[in-house]
C-alpha cells in the first residue's frame, strides 16, 4: 500500500490533499466567534440604544426644565457650552490628572500583590481571599466607610495617626484640595486594586514554570527575568486590566458623590459628578447630554488608543 500525499501549504506547514487551506479554517473559527458572542451584543444595544439615543436627541434640544419652552431645537450651542462653561474644563482636567495617578498607582501595586501571591507560600489561599475582599464590597459602601475614616474629630485614620505621633494627625482631610484628592484617590484605590490585583495574578498563573526554570539556569537574576519574561508574557493581561481601570477611573462618580460632592467648592468636581449636576440638579438635559455625549466620545477614544498601542507593541 502507499501512502496517502503530502501537499505543502503556502504557509509551509504541510497538509493532506483536499485538506481546507489554513484561512478558510480561520474564517470559520472568526464567524463561530462571532455567532456566539452576537445574541449578547445584540442584548447590550437594545440596553444601550435608546438612553444613548435620547442624550444625542438632548443635547441637540433645549431641554431644561425650569427654563421652558422645552424641546426647542439648539443645535450645537449645548456643546459650545462646554467649552465657554466655567467648569467642564477644570472638571476635564480633574478628571485626566486623577485617572493618570489612581492607574498608575493601583497597577503598580496591584502588579506587586500579583507577584506575591503568585509565589508559594503556607496560607496563600487565605491571603488571597482576604486580599479581594475590598473588590467585593460595593462602591457606595467602600466611599462612606472612607468618609467616615477620614472624619476629623472621629475617624480612624487620625485616631492611627495621633496615636504613632505622626504628621497630619489634626487635618481635616475633606476640607482641603489635596488631601481631599488623597482620601478619594485612596479610597479608589483600596477597593479597585484587587481588580487589577486578580487580572494579573491570572495572567501570571498562565505562564508556564519551564521558563523561569530555563532563565535560572542560564544565569538571569530576578530583574532581568521579571523585565524579560514576565512582563512580555503579562502585556495580555495587563492591557485587559489597564482598559477597564482607566475606564472605570475616567467615569468616576460614586467616590467623589459621597466623599466630597465635589468639594470643597468644586476642587474636586469630576466629569461625572459635573454630568449628575447638570441633570438632578439644574435640570439642563439640553446640557446634560452634551456632556453625557462628551463622556462617551473620550472613553471611546481612550479605549481605541489603548488597543493602538498594544497591537503596535505586538506587530513590532
């Protein structure tokens, strides 16, 4: 008997005759992919269509309920506003310089408890759950247990400070600019690190032991295996983690809602807290969708920048 021939692909990786070429397989796997994930996409646009439908339809309208008439066509002046408005630019700002620090911060620490716990080590179950325990407690939870530690006269975190004689035992953190960016951005961080904490932990527990093992026995310290091997084999994690992290800190509410209300003043008004304003408070939907609009469009473009960066890393 014979063989059956062996036809060498384009590709060079050799195929049986009559076998599909390797694209057409491909093609197939993308349009499964597809078929699977279609019903919940098609779920989230009937979700997501008509209150994004109807701020577009706001903020070309002038829709503000204690200046009738209501529903007169505006045009683009509601947009122009928030480039003439007195706060959406600081409020811009705030928000850009407070998501650049809370990522930063939370992805380096968040990468530190990663490695750690991804070491062996009695009790390391334990400590992993303790760890993502502030993940689990609810945002509105988390900022009023926050407010509550940062209370002058009551609040433990001046209560530990007085009592080890360290500096700013007697401040009143809310009261202040800069320590009232501290308390939120400390209060973002303690409940959103773990997030960041078990993206990575799952990136690292992917890679496989062979590598570390063969970079000991040529030689490589810890640096130059964590610069060489982990870092690269972590980018897929770490760009899941960076998207939802910037994302989630661009939108900010719920922190500066209760901690602050965006004081004192508006020192520290977000676009959020500013987008909330313009709704339950001056009842400018004409506005309030214009920022709303506004939000969508800067998240869309952080999002699309994001994954620029990382397909560029991965094709250099």
């Amino acid at each position: 008997m014979t063989a059956t021939p062996q036809s060498v692909a384009p590709s060079g990786i050799p195929s049986r005759a009559g076998q599909r070429p390797r694209h057409a397989l491909l093609a197939r796997d993308r349009r499964f992919g597809y078929a699977l994930v279609a019903p919940l996409l098609i779920v989230l646009l009937l979700i997501t269509a008509y209150p994004l439908g109807y701020n577009v339809w706001n903020s070309l309208h002038h829709v503000n309920y204690l200046l009738p008439p209501l529903g007169a066509w505006a045009g683009l002046s509601n947009y122009a506003k928030l480039v003439s408005d007195n706060q959406f630019v600081p409020a811009l700002v705030h928000t850009l310089l407070f998501t650049v620090v809370s990522v930063i911060v939370e992805t380096l620490i968040g990468l530190g408890i990663a490695l750690a716990l991804n070491k062996p080590f009695r009790g390391r179950g334990l400590v992993r759950a303790a760890v993502f325990i502030p993940w689990a407690v609810p945002t509105v939870v988390s900022a009023e247990l926050w407010r509550t530690m940062f209370d002058p006269q009551q609040g433990f975190v001046n209560f530990l400070l007085t009592k080890l004689h360290l500096p700013l035992a007697t401040t009143t953190w809310l009261d202040s600019t800069w320590t009232a960016w501290a308390a939120i951005l400390i209060a973002d961080a303690w409940r959103n690190t773990p997030f960041i904490a078990i993206v990575l932990l799952a990136g690292l527990q992917v890679i496989p032991a062979d590598i570390y093992e063969a970079a000991k026995i040529d030689g490589a310290n810890a640096w130059n295996t964590f610069r060489r091997l982990t870092l690269p084999l972590l980018k897929p994690a770490l760009m899941v983690a960076l998207i939802f992290r910037t994302l989630q800190s661009f939108l900010i509410f719920d922190v500066v809602y209760i901690m602050t209300s965006g004081g004192p003043g508006t020192s520290t008004d977000v676009l959020a807290y500013l987008n909330y304003k313009a709704f339950f408070v001056l009842f400018d939907y004409g506005y309030g969708g214009a920022v709303s609009v506004a939000l969508v469009v800067m998240a869309l473009v952080i999002a699309q920048i994001y994954r620029l960066v990382f397909r560029t890393e991965q094709t250099v």
